[in-house]
C-alpha cells in the first residue's frame, strides 16, 4: 500500500510539473521560417534568389526529412516528394533544413516544385512518408514585405503558455540560423550606437598598426647598433686591419691604398731610405673622360 502511494505521490508531481511548463512542445517538425518575397536576400546554389522555408528538427536526434512532403495546396498533400537517399537531408538535433521555392525541382533536393504567392495567403505543410500524416503547418498571411521572414521568434516554439500560436513577422533573417539571439555582446551594441559610421574605429586601427610598426623599428634599430657595437668591440680587440677601419672615417678604399704603399715601402729597394711616408688625398673635380669628351670638337664619323 505504502508503495503504490508513493507512486501516486510521484505520478502527480510529474503532472504538476509538467502543468507548469512555460511553453507547449512542438511536434518533431517544425516549419520554422518562411519568405515569400526574396529580392536581396539569400542566394541559393544557383545565384538565384528566391523565396524559402526553413524546416527545423525540434528533437535531440538526427532525423531524416526524405520520404517526406512538403506542399502549399491543402488539397494535394504529396505536392513536393522530398528524395529519399540524400544524405543532406539527414537532419542534426536542433538543426535546420532550407527549401527553396523556385518551381525548379530538377535543380536538386532543396528546390521545390511550387512558388509562393506575394499577393494572398500562402499555406504550407509538412506531411509524414504516408502522404496522410499533417507534421506541421503554417498560414502566412497577405503582404509581408520584401525581405522580411514569418515565423517564429524561438526556433521550435510555436505556442505561449496559453497555447496560441506565436508565429509573427521576425526581425532578423536566419536562413539555416537559430532565429533568436542568444548573446548580444554589448560592448559592440554600446560601439554601434556611438560609432554608426566606424570612423572611431578605423581610426583606432589605424593607430594601433601604425603604433606597432613604430615600435618594431625603433626595436630592430636599436638590436642593430647594439649588435654593431658588440662587433667594432670585437675587431678592435684583435688588432687588424679592419680595427684601424673601425676607429677611423676613411672607406675601405682609403685602406687599401695606404695598405698597398706600406707593402711596397717595405719590399721595394730603394737607394734612400726614408722614415716618413706621406700619402695626400687627391680630390678629382672631373674624370678623365669628361676631358676626353671636351677635346672632341666634332662628331666621329
């Protein structure tokens, strides 16, 4: 006795809490966003924009949509035959499926064999494999702007708590997307409404790169005179020639013309010998085939 009232007692907690749920669940299937009129929206495989209805996987398992019907005439309920076999309708939990209605079937699976009418009422419908089986439906009314979608504001949630139907004009297009935000980021919100153009932070960018590019050049210029440093050090130490080169302003040239003279004083024979070398520098204010060209007083022939 005392354990059937336990499961009494269990029973109606479950339905009490079952009562208090805020939302009604959807059927497995839910058409989750529709738009008639697509003029600079979303583009299919093809580059055409037409219109399209998403069809959402309510459950936590990955379901296949092929067999299935899809129609927008109450009285035909096998309009559009969705193939069996295509991978691609093999639907991920919480995931989403797009069709698009262009009355071009043979471009692939996703293409239906209807239109919708901008001008009345469209009705569109799922049905299961029999052809009998209404999944789900969706009445969306006359005169939804172009570019503008009819659904529902959660993915999957058709009802309110009272269980009428929330399907209403969105504010944001998600084809194949979740149709309700679920983080906006506001530091971004605060930027956009501060900086709607992007001047701010175009000019900020623009520091921070700039910004960087000084600093890595005052850091390899300064690596650099450090390394040189280090090397001038080195060489002075060894007592060459380039330590002589290295504490002077003469080019390497000079050197070698000084170095050139040492050697042949030294090797050379001579009847006087001289202690003291001088060596001037002659500066060239022309070169020789300037000269040459100055002596030419007419063309060659």
């Amino acid at each position: 006795m005392r354990y059937i009232k336990q499961l009494l007692f269990l029973f109606i907690a479950v339905v009490l809490f079952t009562a208090c749920s805020s939302e009604i669940k959807s059927t497995d299937w839910v058409i989750n966003e529709v738009m008639v009129v697509n003029e600079t929206n979303f583009v299919d495989d093809f580059g055409q924009r037409n219109g399209w209805i998403e069809i959402y996987n309510t459950t936590a398992k990955t379901q296949d949509l092929g067999g299935r019907y899809l129609t927008n005439d109450p009285d035909n309920p096998t309009k559009y035959a969705i193939p069996r076999g295509d991978v691609l309708t093999s639907i991920k939990p919480h995931q989403h499926a797009l069709f698009f209605a262009d009355e071009m079937p043979f471009n692939g699976t996703f293409h239906l064999n209807f239109k919708l009418d901008p001008t009345q009422e469209n009705y569109i419908a799922l049905y299961d494999n029999d052809g009998k089986t209404l999944l789900d439906e969706m009445v969306i009314p006359a005169g939804i702007a172009a570019d503008q979608t009819y659904g529902f504001a959660q993915d999957g949630v058709k009802h309110n708590e009272k269980g009428n139907i929330i399907a209403t004009t969105l504010k944001r297009v998600t084809p194949s997307s979740n149709n309700a935000v679920l983080e906006e980021n506001p530091k971004i919100k605060a930027l956009a409404e501060s900086d709607p153009w992007g001047g701010m932070l175009t000019i900020t960018s623009m520091l921070v790169v700039f910004g960087g590019l000084i600093l890595l050049f005052l850091a390899f210029r300064l690596s650099g005179s450090i390394a040189k440093s280090m090397t001038q050090k080195k060489v002075a130490q060894s007592g060459t020639l380039s330590a002589a080169r290295s504490h002077s302003h003469l080019s390497g040239e000079v050197l070698a013309a000084i170095s050139a003279a040492i050697n042949e004083l030294k090797e050379d024979q001579h009847d006087i010998e001289s202690t003291i070398l001088t060596i001037n520098q002659v500066k060239r204010n022309f070169s020789p085939w300037s000269t040459k060209r100055q002596s030419l007083r007419e063309l060659p022939r």
